[in-house]
C-alpha cells in the first residue's frame, strides 16, 4: 500500500490571504495583519524562484479580524500575473458557489491559464462564515449527497458537446453550456482531501484524480493511507492512480539557532485569530535556554518541516517513502521571504 515515489517532487506555495500572528504557529503566524499587495508579490516570486504550484485557501472568514483575500478571485488575478506556475485552491468550497456556475469558472480559467488549474474541491462552508453569510445548516450525509451529486455535473459540464439538462436530487440545468470546455482534456485534474467516515471516502475514489492531506505526521499519514486504501480496494482502483500531496507547514533557517530564534519571535506576538496557541511549543519556548535549547518539541517538529536545509530535506524524503509527490508549503516566517528562497535554493535541488 505505501509505495516509494520516484516521480520527481512538486513543491507548492501556499499564499498566505490572511494573518494569524502569534503562539498558534498556524499558517501565517509571524504576520501581524493582512497586505493583500504583499501576498501577491510573494505568489510571483515563488514562480520565480521555480516553485510548480500557488495554492489560495477558499474561506470568507479567516484569520486575525476575519480578513481573508476571496479565493477565487484571487486565483483568478493571479492566473494573470504569472505564466507558468500550475494554480489551485485549498481547497475550494462546493457550498459557496452553485456546481453549474463552478464549473463554468473553471472552465473559463483554464482557459485563460493554458490549462494550469488543479481543481481541488471540499464540501466547504463549515464553522462561523455559512452561518454569517447565509448558507444553509445541512447534516453530514446530505453535505456529502450534495457534494457528489454536484461534482459528477461538474464534470459532465465539462466533457459534454451538447446542451446539458440534469435531473438531479439537488441541482438542475436545463440546456446548460460550458464551452469553451477546459483547456485541459478531458478535464483538469480533480483532487479531493481527506479520509473521513465510508461514503466520503468513496467519493473520493469514484471522482478524483488527486488526494490531499492536511499537516501529518510521517505515522499518521501513513493511518491516513490504510484508510485511503481500504475505500481504493472497494473501488476497484489503485492506490498509485492517485496524485498524492500533503499541506504541510515550514520553519526552516540557516542552522538551528535561527530557527529557534525564529519560533521565539512568533511565540512573542500577540494572538489574533481562532486557532488556539500551540501550549506545548509555547511552554518549551518560555522554560528552556534559547542559546542552546534550538531543537523544538516533537510534538511540533514531528507535524512540520523544521530546521536547516538538509534536515528539511532528510523530512520530505520520509514523506515520498509514502508515495507523497506534491507538497504544499505554508512557510511560518512569512512576511519574510527569506524561508521560500532559501527552501528554493537549497531543499528543492537536493530532491530534484
């Protein structure tokens, strides 16, 4: 079941869209607040640097005060700016958009892209944002019903020549037109996240091309996988027929008292943001020695990319051992590009 990748790897840049400074260590931790001009210049310099993928979490609400760049339409002017770089969301929320009009989006900005779109989906639309936006409250198994039903008229919306009218339980067209069709035949690359209960995961295994995990250990990624396979076995399919990847978050420096001085300043900003402060990195920071304490708890180092260049490099491999080909980075000292071009420079050579 796990396998060795052997392909070589990709590495994606997580733009940070919101801030969430301070001793949660989640995503953007070391921004105080959101710059939308600073997020995009980051994204065009991870094209330059040789970075494959940019990656936009899709959430109306996020971050310190709420503030978060759209999704979509940031992806979408990103598309604009850069030529080369593939482009995807993390992951983009069914319940926000109709299907219909999703794949329609899509479709257009592949496009526009030259076919560089990843189409990752997620049900979506959980926590506070549904409620203050107005969506509906649905149960699980009616948000996986929708979210299956929407996906398969995504999908012939896209691969269908002629006017589509669907039937379905939840969603309808009648004479629907999705041309131009996407830019990638017979459609861009689906990726769905996750192992959740039984029918999630067989949506998983009947649509996509791509699986995704949020931060894992090495082990517990490898827990996701036997899941993952046992829902792949009842399909029919194979393991290896998946793109895998995994989100994962970056604290990388020169040495290790860089490092350690790097997680002893975010610990130090006041928390703004829903995530909960990171109480065992946080109590390390506060009781030990930072001139010579420069190894983090495992608790954090194990759920990370943590340390110098050959270190980082060390980790990622234990993660290909498992067949994970695509990483999407989060690079925790951000504003600071400092991290992305050092990974760039040093980490990326060594694995490819």
């Amino acid at each position: 079941m796990p396998m060795t990748s052997y392909l070589s790897p990709q590495f994606g840049f997580c733009v940070p869209v919101f801030a969430h400074p301070g001793p949660s260590f989640f995503r953007a931790p070391a921004w105080t607040a959101l710059d939308p001009a600073a997020a995009v210049e980051a994204a065009l310099l991870a094209e330059e640097l040789g970075y494959d993928s940019l990656w936009i979490a899709d959430h109306l609400i996020h971050g310190r005060d709420g503030a978060i760049l759209e999704g979509w339409s940031t992806l979408a002017f990103l598309a604009g700016r850069t030529r080369r770089i593939r482009l995807g969301t993390i992951h983009l929320a069914h319940l926000f958009r109709s299907p219909a009009l999703t794949a329609k989006m899509a479709a257009t900005l592949d496009t526009l892209s030259d076919g560089r779109l990843i189409f990752f989906y997620d049900v979506g639309g959980l926590g506070p944002e549904a409620n203050a936006y107005g969506y509906p409250a649905l149960s699980w198994p009616e948000r996986i019903a929708r979210f299956d039903e929407a996906l398969g008229l995504i999908r012939q919306l896209w691969t269908t020549k002629e006017p589509l009218s669907f039937l379905g339980k939840y969603y309808q067209t009648d004479r629907a037109i999705c041309r131009p069709a996407p830019r990638q035949q017979p459609m861009p690359p689906i990726w769905l996240g996750e192992v959740r209960e039984d029918p999630w995961s067989d949506v998983v295994c009947k649509h996509a091309t791509g699986w995704n995990s949020t931060p894992a250990t090495v082990n517990g990624y490898r827990e996701k996988l036997t899941r993952l396979d046992a829902a792949v076995r009842r399909a029919g399919r194979d393991l290896a027929s998946f793109e895998q990847s995994l989100e994962i978050e970056v604290l990388i420096a020169p040495d290790r008292a860089s490092v350690r001085a790097l997680a002893d300043r975010i610990a130090a900003l006041p928390a703004a943001g829903p995530a909960k402060p990171r109480t065992d990195l946080v109590d390390f920071l506060q009781q030990s020695d930072p001139r010579c304490d420069w190894r983090l708890p495992g608790s954090f180092e194990d759920r990370a990319l943590v340390g110098t260049p050959d270190e980082v490099v060390d980790r990622i491999r234990e993660y290909q051992a498992l067949g994970v080909r695509h990483f999407m980075l989060w690079f925790l000292d951000f504003p600071s590009t400092t991290g992305l071009k050092l990974f760039a420079e040093k980490v990326m050579p060594a694995l490819r």
